[in-house]
C-alpha cells in the first residue's frame, strides 16, 4: 500500500469530485483534510492505493494537473517530521518573569 499527498487543492473540493481523478487505480482510502470550524477542505489530501505500479502511475499522471483552476501538487508521502521536542504548543520556555514589586519604606 502507498501513501499519496495531493496538496494545492480548491478550498471547495469535494471527497467525491476528488476521488474521480484516481478511480482508474485501486483506491483504498481518500482523507480529505477539512477545517472543524467550517467544514471546507483546507487544500490538502492523502490518498491511499494498494498497487504501488498504480501509485505511481497517479502520481506522475496527475502532477501539474490544473483541478478547479490551481494546479495539484502530487507526491508520495514524506514521514512526518516531530517539530516540537517537547511536545509544548509553543511560547517562551524559559524561566518564569519577575513581577516588580514597589518598594515600600
């Protein structure tokens, strides 16, 4: 099974009109990444394939491809890299600030 990352997607795909373009192939699964806000895609896909002679196929066959009037970025996908190490959400690490406390004599 081969892992595909379609990005540059229109903002109003659908998983539908999306699938058709790799339906020639043995399509396992189609992940279209949406907003949880409002439900729209966020321009992003991966799709699974069992074939991996088909994968490819795709891959070539559909990079550059004009979708809705922007052109697919298709690509096998790249493992995902850790960003934080920590794991925190970001922000300033280091040591706490001091609040300044006025003087009283």
């Amino acid at each position: 099974m081969k892992k595909i990352f379609v990005g540059n997607l229109d903002f109003g795909a659908t998983e539908n009109s999306f699938r058709s373009l790799f339906e020639p192939g043995s399509v396992e699964s189609i992940h279209l990444m949406t907003d949880r806000g409002t439900g729209r895609s966020r321009g992003f896909a991966f799709v699974e394939m069992a074939d991996s002679g088909g994968a490819e196929k795709a891959i070539t066959a559909l990079n550059g491809t004009n979708l809705g009037g922007r052109a697919l970025n298709v690509n096998e996908e790249r493992p995902k890299v850790d960003r934080a190490g920590d794991g925190s959400r970001g922000g300033y690490s280091g040591a706490p600030r001091q609040r300044r406390v006025p003087l009283v004599n």
